[in-house]
C-alpha cells in the first residue's frame, strides 16, 4: 500500500509548473498523493533534493505555488517517505537527461521493488526520446492506471509467501517496525515466523541491509493463548530474549518485547497493527500466518493504511507505559 514513485527534478522548475494549468496543480497533487500512501526516490545520493530545493528559490516561482510544494515536502520528510538512493551511473552524469536515465536505471536494478511511475515534464521525456511505460509525462500524470490504482487496503490469504510480498514495501525502507498483536508469542511458529520473516526484510534494499528496531507488543502470557503456554511474565520475557537473541545477531536488528494485560474493569487489549516510522497498517485479522504448505487452512485478512493521528494515538496513548489503558507488565531489550 505504498507505491514507490519517482519525480525528476525539473518539473519543480517555473517552466515545467507554468506548462501544466492550473499552475502546480498537477505537481501539488502527486505530492499530496504520496505523502498518503507513497514513497518518493530523492536520487543520487541524495542530490535530486538538492536540485529541488534550488527550483523551489527560483524568482520566476509563484509564492502560492512554492507554498504548497514546500508543504507536501516537508510532510514527505516528516513523515520519513523520501527515499534516499545510491548514487547513479557516473556514464549519465554529463547527459542533459540523466535524471530520467537514473529513474530508469534504479527501476530495472531492483526487480523486488520496482518504482511504479516515474513523473516528468512533457518536453523533458519527448526531447529526451527515451521509452518506457515507467515515464509518465505531468500532463496525463493523474490519469495514469499507476496513479489512479493505488489502494488504501488490500485483501489476501494468510500465508508467509503473501505476508512477504506485501510486508516487503512496507519495511523495506523503514528504520522502526512496531508489531502489535495481544496473541503475539515466540512459542507458537505461526507468530514467531511473521517476526523473523520482518527482520529479514526490515532494511532490505538497494543491496544493503540496514540494521533496525523491532518493537513487539504482545498481551498477559498467563491468561492468553494455549494453555499449555502459558507462564509467568518474567518466565515469558526470558523466553522472549532466548528466542530473539539468534534473530537480531543474525540481522543486526534491535528488538524489545513489551508486555501488557487488562486493567480490573478496563479496556480490553484487542487490535492488531504493523507500524513503521513512514507508515501504519490496521491489521484485524492478526499477526499469524501459515506455511505455504497448510494454505487450504489459511484465513483470508484485509490491511487498511491507518491516518497519521490515528499511528499517534498508537503510539503515545495506547502503547505509552504511563498512559495506557493496559497494565504495563514489563519489557525486556534484546541487542545484536
């Protein structure tokens, strides 16, 4: 539920914007769009925002125009969905159209996590001669199926290679997964495996594996689950350190289990969730899944992107040890 797009840089310049009308609305919007449920390449190492940012000072630039870009990028940067890329072929750096070059480049070099689109400016793309369906020019950029397409939700079967392909867009550029289930146990495989299948793929990009934080909220291990494991919260949380201390030396991830129960006449500890530091996903279905082997077992399950207020309301209320509706029970930090 997070597409991954590309803008080369001169369709921020005066130009480009004054060619699309209303001025920068079409630009505007495909921000707008991204900062929902989007990711956007900053090129280069990181270069693509400095040619941005030069755009942006350009005289010729209406303030109410420069206002709204500068808008949707600060809530992109806030938000941690600028990707920052590794560097291009050095063959394009004296080509007037190496910004496409580069886009395209990075789209054919990671087949597990192609761009969806890469936005341009109707002569950069006609003069360049380049082709390919990637290249969508701004004036028919809404329009696009890649754009037009994009979903909020998505419905599939409970299996590890399903939870795989639609876990991988959404922490592969992540630094920090929180997994929020109250049956969440590293004594029952159909939920340990969804932890190991996310720390193979937290971080997982461009070549590289970036080291990460895993959070786990998980509910009373003395009154939830089968019986037969159920245990004390200190005799969880060591099993909980056994099982991740293999796990994050092998992946160079941090993790930290925390440990909650019902208040007397509280709140009950009930919803599932995936939250990163770019994005959440209601999970209500749980965080368990089966084997490719056991799918005529599997549950069908929907994810659904949650709201920004809704991740902070998560995050420093719900799962907040001072304000919490849950009793906080513990926690134990495992390093790699």
């Amino acid at each position: 539920m997070l597409y991954h797009f590309a803008i080369t840089p001169e369709a921020f310049e005066p130009e480009a914007i004054n060619e699309t009308r209303p001025a920068g609305i079409v630009l505007v919007e495909l921000l707008r769009g991204m900062a929902d449920n989007g990711l956007l390449a900053n090129l280069h190492a990181g270069e693509w925002m400095t040619h941005v940012r030069r755009s942006q000072a350009h005289k010729d630039l209406p303030a109410h125009v420069r206002d709204r870009i500068e808008s949707c990028l600060s809530v992109l940067h806030n938000r941690n969905r600028l990707v920052r890329h590794p560097a291009g072929s050095a063959d394009f750096d004296g080509d007037d159209f190496r910004w496409l070059h580069w886009s395209i480049e990075r789209h054919r070099d990671d087949k597990d996590n192609p761009l969806s689109a890469v936005f341009s400016s109707d002569d950069y793309v006609e003069l360049s001669e380049l082709e390919d369906d990637i290249l969508i020019q701004l004036s028919v950029a809404l329009d696009a199926d890649c754009w037009i397409g994009r979903k909020r939700s998505i419905r599939f079967t409970k299996t590890e290679s399903e939870l795989r392909s639609h876990l991988a867009p959404i922490v592969r550029y992540a630094q920090r997964v929180t997994l929020i289930d109250p049956y969440m146990s590293c004594r029952e495989g159909r939920f340990f495996e969804t932890i190991q299948h996310c720390a193979d793929l937290l971080g997982k990009r461009d070549g590289c594996h970036s080291p990460g934080t895993i959070h786990i909220h998980a509910g009373d291990p003395e009154s939830l689950g089968p019986a037969e494991y159920r245990e004390s919260k200190d005799d969880r949380l060591n099993r909980w350190e056994r099982a991740l201390v293999p796990v994050a030396r092998h992946t160079g991830h941090s993790f930290r289990v925390f440990v909650w129960k019902r208040k007397p006449g509280g709140k009950t500890f009930h919803d599932r969730y995936i939250i990163t530091d770019q994005c959440g996903i209601d999970a209500p279905g749980g965080l368990d899944f089966l084997p490719d082997t056991d799918e005529g077992r599997a549950n069908t399950t929907t994810w659904s992107l949650l709201d920004a207020d809704q991740l902070r309301a998560i995050l420093l209320e719900e799962f907040h040890h001072q304000k919490s509706p849950y009793k906080y029970l513990g926690s134990r930090h495992v390093k790699p």
